[in-house]
C-alpha cells in the first residue's frame, strides 16, 4: 500500500504566522537591537496583560459573547488586594483579588446567562460600575490614587523564573491549560456549539445559562491574575491603569482568527494575534514612529486582517461544502449499487 501525501492545507493562522516573520524580519533590519534577547523578552514584558486577559476572552468570543469591562475587573481586583495586603498580609491580599475578579465575573455571567441580558450592552455598564467602585476605594483608603504592590504580585510582575520573566511562564500555563480545555473536553466543545447555534445546543439538553455563568466567572478570576501581573510590573496599580488595553486585547482576539458572532476562534490563533502585535508595537517603538501614525497602522493592519480572515473563511467553507456533497453522492451511490 502507498502511504497519501497530506494536502497543505493554506489556513488564516499560516498567513498570520508570516505576517509576524516578516516584521519580525525587517524592523529587525531597521534596528538591530530589535534581534537581541533583552528586546524580546522586554516586548513579552510590556504586553503580558494583554495577552493574558485575552485568553479568557477568546472563550468568551467563541461562545458568541464579549466583556468590555475586563480592565476594570483588572483594576479593582489588583487595587483591593493592595489595600488588603497592607493590613492582613500579600497571601490574604492575594485571596481578595482573586474573589473580587471571580464576584465581578459571576456579576457578568449573572445579568448575561440568566437574566438574558446583552453582552456588550451589559459589560459596558458594568465597566462604569467597576471603574467608579475602584476609584472610590482607592480615593477613600488613602492612597490617593496609587495602591502599592503586593509582595506577590512583585513576583508575578517584576521577578524571573529559570531566567524568563514570571509572566511569560503564566502565559504558557493558562495558554496550555485553556488549549486542552477548548480542544480535548466536553466543555471546550460545548462553547463551540453555544457560538455556533445557542438555541440547537439548549434543545439538545445542554445547560447553556450554566456554562455562560462558569465562563465568566472563570474569564474574571484570570483578569485578577493578570491585575497582580501589571501592578507588580509598575510597583503600583491606579483605578484607571489597564484602561488603555481594552481595544488592543479585543484586537489580537480578532487579529487570532476568533469571529466575534461565535463558533470559531483557537488558543493559539489568540496568542499569535498577541505575537503580531508585540511585533508591530516594538517595532514602531524601534523605529520612533509617532503615537499617531502607530494608532492609524493598528488600525489599518486590524482591517486587513478581517478582510483576509473572512476571504479565507468563505473560500475554507465552499471547499468542505463541496466535500460533503461528494460525499453525500459517494454515500448514495454506494446505497444504490447495494440495491
């Protein structure tokens, strides 16, 4: 018997891939310091936030939902495990912000899955709420407006593990463990179905309102972890310092191939979404390009990738559209000479 080749198959994560080789390869050509180790790790430094809430929202977008108050969760998590921790220590400290991210997620899953409000509508309100409650704590413990970092979260943010910051290790542990989840479980699949076609995965007997209450109790409770990340990186945490990630974590969700009606989305598209714009940022920084024009490429670069994804996807979907009904016509046939 002759063993068949397998077809390439040319997919949106391939182009992605590309993509973050050829700017990698030129802003490299630019400045050279672009090539060294300490650039690289300072790029996974400066977006480990983003990269890390973006995981949990892949979830949340492959489930046919979104949270636009995930900075906020960040921010009110990190600032009231500060304000603990000074009083009852970094581990009770820790405790708290980890409850208060996973009290702000089941908020959101509550009004989403069983009052059945809208996402977006409902995540943008709760956004104000979160952002009105941090600031308050912050103004009333004290600090003014700057909370000081925990012991713990110095560690998360500003310490290195086998030489490689402590950041990039969460990243590679949540990105694993979210990659098994989203492919080898039951659950994962089940998110995929609740995209794809809500009412079919409820009329097949699946709990969806539950499954839609875990996801974003989970996706809040890792929006605290990467709280302690960024307020261990600057030393303190403000009420408003993760708010300029919103867009860009939405972005590299987008930018990974995660369609925002649901069903489709990977880990690993997600993290190289996160990788191109690492990329693209360093290298305008490398370049000194101006906070403008680097704001007008974002945006140009995010289009483009929309445009490319939905040609690939409509072209992927004619293909296996044609492949079934061969199939189907195979089936038949076989069905008729049987006959």
């Amino acid at each position: 018997m002759t063993a068949t080749k397998k077809k390439f198959k040319f997919t949106y994560n391939f182009v992605l891939l590309a993509i973050c080789i050829v700017l990698f390869m030129i802003f490299g050509r630019i400045n050279r310091n672009f090539f060294t180790i300490s650039y690289i790790l300072d790029m996974i430094k400066l977006n480990a936030e983003i990269a890390i809430m973006a995981l949990p929202l892949t979830l949340l977008i492959i489930m046919g939902c979104i949270d636009f108050s995930l900075c906020t969760v960040l921010s009110l998590s990190a600032a009231a495990g500060g304000i603990i921790a000074t009083f009852a220590g970094p581990v009770v400290g820790l405790a708290v912000s980890l409850l208060v991210g996973i009290a702000c997620g089941a908020l959101n899953g509550f009004m989403v899955s069983i009052l059945k409000l809208p996402p977006l509508i409902t995540t943008l309100a709760t956004m104000y709420l979160y952002r009105g409650i941090a600031k308050g704590i912050t103004l009333a413990s004290g600090w003014g407006t700057n909370v000081a970092t925990t012991s713990i979260a110095t560690f998360f943010g500003s310490r290195n593990i086998l030489f490689l910051p402590t950041q990039l290790w969460v990243i590679i542990i949540l990105s694993l463990v979210l990659h098994v989840v989203l492919s080898r479980t039951v659950y994962g699949r089940t998110l995929y179905a609740i995209g794809l076609n809500e009412n079919a995965t409820r009329f097949a007997g699946i709990n969806v309102v539950r499954i839609k209450f875990l996801t974003y109790v989970l996706a809040g409770a890792i929006f605290a972890v990467a709280g302690l990340v960024l307020m261990g990186r600057f030393s303190t945490m403000q009420y408003d310092s993760a708010d300029s990630f919103q867009m860009q974590v939405i972005i590299v969700c987008v930018l990974g191939g995660a369609n925002m009606s649901g069903g489709r989305g990977t880990i690993g598209g997600t993290l190289l979404g996160v990788a191109t714009l690492s990329i693209l940022k360093g290298g305008m920084n490398a370049v000194a390009l101006p906070q403008t024009q680097q704001k007008i490429i974002l945006g140009i670069v995010l289009l483009v990738s929309l445009i490319t994804f939905q040609l690939l996807a409509e072209h992927d979907l004619k293909v296996k559209g044609r492949q079934r009904i061969q199939a189907a016509a195979l089936e038949h046939a076989a069905k008729q000479a049987q006959k």
